[in-house]
C-alpha cells in the first residue's frame, strides 16, 4: 500500500524514525535512495507531504530521515502555498545526507 492512499478517520499522531548509517568520512558518497529510473525524484519526500495534508492529522514526527525540499512543498504542485490545518507538532530531524546521495553539509 503507498504511503499517500493510506487512511483512517482516527489517525491523529504519526512518527517515522528511518535510520541509515552514512560513511563517517566526507569524502565517500554516501548512497542513493532515488530510483535509478526517476534519479531527479524524491518519491520518499513526496509521499510523506501527501501523507501529511491528512485532515485528522495533528502530530508528525520524522527522525532522523533522508529527506528534500519535497516534503515541504513539492515540485509540479499547485501555486497555492501548502498548509497543515490540524497540526499541532511537526517535529524533523534530517540526516546530513541528501537522497540523491550527496551531503547538505561539508
């Protein structure tokens, strides 16, 4: 079942925790989580903000988690600004690499 078609009139409080151990050393790549065929995607990102617009949800905590912008406001959405109605706590920690693979931070 995809993330996004999952649903539930009660589902209130949702928490994430994907752990991934990258290099210790900078200097090795770390891995890709992108699909080979749509390496410019983060389906991941894309899913959990569709996961998230769930109008009974009112706490998302994701930690740590290989994540892009995408999880806030995907590409080829609409204009209009994206909003959490219901949520109440919207907790991230991000891992320092980045899903196609590289670093956010050096």
């Amino acid at each position: 079942m995809a993330l996004p078609t999952i649903s539930s009139p009660s589902l209130g409080e949702f928490t994430l925790s994907f752990y991934q151990l990258d290099p210790r050393n900078q200097y090795c790549s770390p891995p890709s989580a992108l699909l080979p065929s749509e390496p410019s995607t983060d389906h991941l990102s894309r899913a959990l903000y569709a996961f998230s617009q769930s109008s009974t949800l009112t706490s998302l905590t994701l930690n740590p988690i290989v994540i892009s912008p995408e999880l806030y406001w995907p590409t080829n959405s609409p204009s209009t600004p994206p909003a959490w109605p219901k949520t109440q706590h919207h907790h991230v920690v991000f891992d320092i690499s980045t899903p196609d693979g590289e670093w956010y931070f050096m």
